[in-house]
C-alpha cells in the first residue's frame, strides 16, 4: 500500500503534466537520440548507432563481463549459503559463513562496476552529442507556478 507522501508526491506529478509548460521544447526526433535511447537499454549500442564501432565493442563487453561476474558469485554465494546451513558444527559453519560473505562482496563489486560501466557509457554519448551537434544539446529542469490555478509543477527538457 503506497504511504500518504507517495500518493501526495504523485498527485502533484500528476497535475504537473496536466498544465501547461511555461515553454515547450518539442525537438525532433534525430539519430543521435535514437542512439542515447539505445545506449540507456545497453552500454555500447548508442556508440554502434553512431558507428563508433571500437567504443561499443568496449562498453558492451566490459557490461557483459560485468554481468557474467555477477551471475557467478550469486551461483558460487547461494552455494556457499546451503553448505553454511547445511553445516554439521560451528566451525564449518562459521567458515562457510566467511566464504557467502565474501562472495556477497564480490558480487556487489560486480554490481557497481556494472552501474559504473553504463555511467561511462552514457557520459561519452553525451560528451559526443556536443562535439558533434553543437553547444545546444541540454538537459534543463524548468520549475514554475501557475496562476490561474495556484499549484506548482516542475519539468524536464533536453534536446538532442
């Protein structure tokens, strides 16, 4: 059940799309967000739209080996887990205990690297968004207030 702040919270998102925007920015849609699009669903798309073909074999691979690292320590943490609540006396337990927390570690590095990878991915498609479209391309965040109605309303515009 979604707390009285949640609902608040979207209430006043919800009425925000309803209003007017103090100034809209309906850019076309061009190749180079069609490449950001696809460089937030997975690293090393985005630079393979936009034919940088070394760049997307690096972000897409390094994700790859990221994500497999992460399939393998929940596989090798999940069975050191059963053998620590399988274990017989306390000494094995204990033992087994160390090796699911320290696979747990791992995986949790191999998480972030992963998050870490994607950060990269999408910094480059942007950095190259400037340099090749222009000193234009923004991401802004445009709060306002509406008169004739007496509510607040925040929103998002970038153009690519």
């Amino acid at each position: 059940m979604l707390s009285k702040k949640a609902l608040i919270f979207l209430a006043v998102l919800m009425a925000g799309q309803m209003l007017p925007a103090a100034e809209e920015l309906k850019p076309e849609p061009d190749r180079l967000r069609q490449a950001l699009e696809k460089s937030l669903l997975f690293p090393g798309l985005g630079q393979l739209a936009e034919k940088q073909y070394v760049k997307a074999v690096v972000f897409a691979s390094a994700e790859i080996f990221c994500l497999l690292k992460v399939a393998v320590y929940i596989g090798q943490g999940n069975k050191a887990y059963h053998n620590y609540r399988d274990a017989k006396d306390a000494v094995a337990a204990s033992a087994w205990r160390l090796q699911t927390a320290k696979y747990d570690r791992r995986r949790n590095t191999a998480i972030l690297a992963g998050a870490g990878v994607w950060i990269l991915n999408m910094i480059d498609i942007f950095v190259f968004a400037k340099k090749k479209y222009g000193r234009n391309t923004a991401l802004a965040f445009h709060p306002y207030y509406n008169h004739e109605n007496q509510t607040f309303g925040a929103g998002f515009s970038y153009c690519f």
